[in-house]
DNA sequence: CATGAATGAGGGTTCATTCAT
DNA sequence: AATGAATGAACCCTCATTCAT
C-alpha cells in the first residue's frame, strides 16, 4: 500500500511534507463534503497551492484518497500490528490492546468515517487490499483472544467477538452524533471492555 | 419522511410503481458504485424507462436517495416499532425483537450499505430525520432492556448495550466481506444473542 | 396572418373560444415571464386544459404567439385601417385618428411589450408581415398628414413625425414604468398632441 | 453594476481581452437569435475558445447579458453624464447633447436592441438597476432642458420631451428596418433637432 | 518546481411534442 | 375531443486533468 503514490518530484522531503498537507486538508474536506463533492481545486487551495501543483503530487484524484488510508495505515494498522506481535499473551495484554485500540481510533476519527464512507470510490484492487488489513486485524485479535481464552469459548465465538470489539471502535467514530453526546471516550471504553469481560472471562 | 418525493404524474398507483422499480434499480446501482457514479441515465435505462420519464417521477436526483431511505424506513422502522410499541416487555420479548431485527437487516443489506455510505450525499434535513429515527430506535430499543433489567445495570451501560445491537445488526450488512464467509444469518444470530446474554442476564 | 394557426379541431366555436383562451393566459404568462420562460405546460394549464388539449388548438409553441400577434392585429390594426380608410382628412381627423391609437395603444399595452420583446421568437415570414403591418400602418399616417400639411413640411420630415406618433404609442407601453407614473393616459396623449401640433400646424 | 461579473481567473488584462470578445460574439448572436435560442457552446465556440474556457469568465449564461449592459453602460451611459454633469447649459449645449446621445446610439444599435428585448432574461435586482439608469438619464436630460426654458414650458411637458428624444434615440436602433432606409444617421438627427427646436425654442 | 489558463467529456435537468387510451 | 404519460434531443454547467510558460 505504500509509495502508491508515485510523484513526478525528486526532493523525497517536500514530496512528505506536501502529501502530509494534502491529506490534512482532505480529511477536513471528505469529511465535510464527502469525496465526490471535493474538488481538486479545492484540495489544492486549503492546501496552499495551485492545482498545477497539487497535479505534482498526486497523479488522479483518487491518489488523494489513498494517501488518507495510507495515513489510517500508518497511525492505526502499524502500530497495533506492532502492539499485537510482540510479547505474551494475557488478560492483562489484551486489555490493553483493546484500550490501544480504542484510543487509536478516537484519534481517527474522521479518517474512519471516510474509509466507511468512500471505500466505494476506490480502485477494486486497492478496496481488496483495504479489506485483508481489516482481516489481518481481525485475525490477530482473535489470535490473542485464543490464547487468553479461560471460558472455552469456541473459535466461532471468539472470531465473532474480534469482529465486534473492531466495529465497537469504529462505532465510537460513526455514531459520535449519538455516542459522543453521552460518554466520554473513557466512560466509553471502560463499559466496553466491562461489557466484554462478561463474555470473555468467568 | 413519507411523501417527500413529489411527482407530475396523476396516476398514484403508477407512480408507486414506478417509484418501486427506480428503488429497486438504485438500489442495485447505487451498491455497485455508488450513488455519484451512478447516473440517472443508467437508473432510468435500467429501470426500463427514458430519461424524461424518470424525472416525472422524481425532482432531483437526491430524490431517488429519498425513495431508497423511504423504503428502509417502511421496511425497518416502522415494523420494529410497531413491534416493539405492543405488548409486555419479558426476557423472551426482547429476544424476540433482537431475532426480528437481525432478520430484517439480512433483508435489507444493500439498503443499509447505502444508508452508511451516501448519508452525506442527502440534504441536512434529510440527514437529521434520519438521524432522529436512529436515535428514536435506541432509545425504544433501551426501554425494552431496561424493564428487563434483571442484573441491575446502570442506564449508561443499557444505553450502550442497545447501541451495540443495533450496530451488530448493521454489521452483519456492511461487514459481509468478512461474517458472511464464517456464518449463515442464524448462527450469527444465535452467537449475538448468547453474547448479549451474558452481559444481559444472570 | 389570419387563420395561421391551423387546428384538428373542427367545431370552429370551440376553437375560437379556446383560441381566446390561449392568448389571456400566454398575454399574462409572457408579459410576466417572457415567451421562453413560459412553458407549454403552464399555458395550459393556466388555460385550464390538459397539454394534450393544447395541442389539439396549436400545431408549435410558436402558435400561440401568432395567437398573440393576430390578436393584436384585430384590436388595433384593424380598427385604425377602418378608420383611416375611409372619409376626409382634416386637422379634426388627424386629431382623433392620434387619439384613438394613443387610446388603443393603452389597451394593449402588455401585446405591445411582448411584439417588441418576443419579434425575434417568431419566423422569418412571420416576422416580415408583421413588419409589413407597421410600414403599412406608417404610410397611412403619412398619408393623412400630407393632406393637411399647413405648413409645407417636406415629405421626409412628415414620415418621420409619423414615425414618432407611432413610437410614442409604443412607447406608452414599454416606458410605463416611467411614464405611468407621471402621468394619466389623458395627460400623456394630451400634452404629445399638443407637442405635436407645434411641428404640424402654425 | 460594473464588476459584476466574477470570473476564476487571476489576469485582469486576460479577463478584460476575453470579456470584451465574448461581448462582441454575444452581441452578435444575441442580435441574430435573441438570448434563449443562443446557446453557452455557440458564444464559446464564436468567441474562439472551449465552452470551459468560457465558463472560466462568467459564472452562469446571465452573465453574458451583464457583460453586454456593462458595456453599453461604459458606452453611453457614462459619457452623456460626463458631457451632462459640467459646463454651463445653454442652447448650444443642449444641441450638442442631443446630437452626441444620437451618436452614442448610432454605435450601440445593437446592444440597444438587445436590452429591449432581453430586459426580461435579467435578474429582478438588475432589470432595476438599468431602469435606474435609464431614469437617471431622463432626469438629467430633463434638468438640461429646463434651464434652457426660453417658452416657459411646464415641468411635465419638458420631462415628456426628455422622454421622447430618448427614445427617438433607440427608435433609431429598433425601427432600422424602416428608418435606416428612408435616412443617414445625419439626417435623421437633424430632422429629429428641427422637430425638437420647434417644440423647445420660439 | 510552480503556476493557472485551457480543455471537453460528461452529468443533471428541462420541455416541446406525440400518441395511445 | 380530451387526457396525460412517455420521449429524448438539447441545454447549462462542472471539474479532473494537462501543459505551456
């Protein structure tokens, strides 16, 4: 997923520092307008320079959408692949990759409504790509639940309550009109997790 | 919500119709690429009328989204709260609901995709009311729980336990990718409700 | 010009009260909207038939135009020709032929603006005989000066006098939102006598 | 009224270069087939550039018609209230003006055409602004005459006159089919002058 | 590297006109 | 005679993308 991006400049550092640029504007942007309602022009003037040089950065329009789920990549797959293959597995790990996680995505928030939002107008092989991450994560996490799992949980079990602690986070962002309204992230996630603990643990 | 999409033509039974075939056309095309991709030249071709024959039966193309969040409504809200507005709330009540709403949400998968995916591309207004009808929903859904209450939970943790169903329905739609692979509907079903249980029940 | 505007219809009774019909409404329609503005739709509509009926009584939009002009010629071309037509031509004469233009001129008011506005819309021929009408409508007045032209004008400044009278009948109409508030019709047609008579009479 | 029209591009001296060559091609076409059989691709394609290039100088089809009035408004309106506002009115002046406004319209036949025909296709806050012009005119005029009062003329019989040299002016320009024939410019001026002199002076 | 003017395919929408009932 | 649903050509306008400067 990486480098996908590809540019027709040379200086390696302002090639980052635009594309840093670029998806800070859009995710305001996408957020607020959705994909298809941005223009380019747009894009290129939050960000503080011309279309022609916006069109230096990025080679269509969907590039743009790349570079914000480069982003996602980078801040949230990275880091709990990082968090998930190291160490032993208990309880007490566990938990804490689902706080992690958790935080992770209220600092994403945004970004997550558009990855819900535009996965449509994405490229099919981009979209695949999108999706095996989400069932990397998926995977992973079962994987640590199996290795904690006191209750003898079955692995359809476990594999469904991997899938709903994931979406649970993705909720905090998609249901923030609701959710937000009511409880603090923290209050959040610690019902969250006292919720799961019930089906988890004895 | 009802009877937004105002239409030339006299006939109402025509227009009902019509209205079903552009629903289900959208819906279909809308899945596919999505509500911008699509044009109302390939909803009317598919819907099997000319261009100008759609637009007698629709404003703006916004319309056509409304005609696809009308249906839902009809579909979903309206046969859940006639459901759960009747009757004394009982354990086996509540699971009843849960059983319906799970079902209800298998029939309406591609609806509810497009309703997470093009929420954006609907006036604020639209977008508020269907907010609201969301809303309306935890909170019966809440109600229910609560005078069922048999563990003593607080509101808090009820209120988020409703919300997490509701959005455990949704997954089951836009996580297909990934659930519909490893479980039939009712093993999905049955493996969500066990897990509400636990947090629910002694 | 009479009889352009051919219709399936063969009750001629119910064509002539249709007809009338017509131009009521595309007089206000176009006055209000302009020709283009106004859709086929509405004048029906406005008429109280269905759009079907309407073209059963127009063969083309641009018919009801000629309704419009055919109209015009009936309340003013006609009764001036009648009237300048026939008997002696004296000072008197001249007087109340200025007169009754200038008083006709108030009745069609919203005809004219729409002759000078919509002249374009219409037919090359069409166009031509209308001009046709109004250099007809020129000479005659010229003609009735020059018979009792006290004070030896030369036959070029006559026909521009002529040239004006018509004009500031024109005029009446489309500067009303000058003039109208200046001054009655009395007023008005007083006074361009009166101004008139300076250049006509020693 | 001026500046009006926004455009996208940044090179004022670029902007001025294509406005005043889309004015041209409009004025043209306008005169031709009117403003609504005149379409966007054709004042593009005359005016020797892309319907997109166009778009990149006005913002909607409207913004043509501005064009063209601005244009008329730097044509005429603003020399006659230069030549108006200073100097002593005499006699001689009052000539002058009168000869020079003939002039300006001899030059601006057909944008002249165009505003009595297309009035109706501006918006309701522009149509008033050229009124207002137009009043404006009159009332200087007006004011010109009257401190050249040598008969003792009444006020409403001097704002009659001022009335009817502007639209001797026009009727220049929208009775050609019938003037330009039988007159020079030349003459026609001068006839129109004498006729006036015997209305205003002894 | 940066700029921004130019392009034109393509999309939403309208509306005069027809024709089966 | 009357109706009104159906049609599709045609129009306005947008916007991603290019390229000369």
């Amino acid at each position: 997923m990486k480098g996908k991006v590809n540019t027709s400049i040379k200086d390696l550092k302002l090639v980052k520092e635009r594309h840093e640029a670029i998806i800070d504007v859009a995710i305001s942007l996408f957020q607020k307008k959705g994909f298809h309602q941005t223009t380019t022009r747009e894009i290129a003037q939050h960000a503080g320079f011309s279309i022609g040089t916006l069109y230096e950065y990025i080679r269509k329009k969907e590039d743009v959408l790349l570079l914000v789920y480069d982003s996602i990549e980078q801040k949230v797959y990275s880091p709990l692949q990082a968090l998930m293959k190291k160490g032993i597995y208990t309880k007490r790990k566990l938990i804490t990759i689902i706080d992690t996680y958790f935080q992770l995505m209220d600092q994403v928030q945004e970004e997550v409504i558009i990855l819900y939002q535009e996965l449509k107008s994405v490229s099919d092989e981009m979209r695949y790509q999108i999706l095996q991450k989400e069932r990397g994560l998926v995977k992973m996490l079962s994987n640590v639940i199996k290795q904690v799992n006191e209750k003898q949980l079955t692995d359809e079990k476990i594999d469904l309550i991997a899938n709903n602690i994931l979406v649970q986070g993705h909720m905090w962002c998609f249901r923030r009109w609701n959710l937000h309204k009511q409880y603090t992230r923290t209050q959040f996630t610690n019902l969250q997790k006292e919720l799961l603990q019930e089906q988890l643990f004895t």
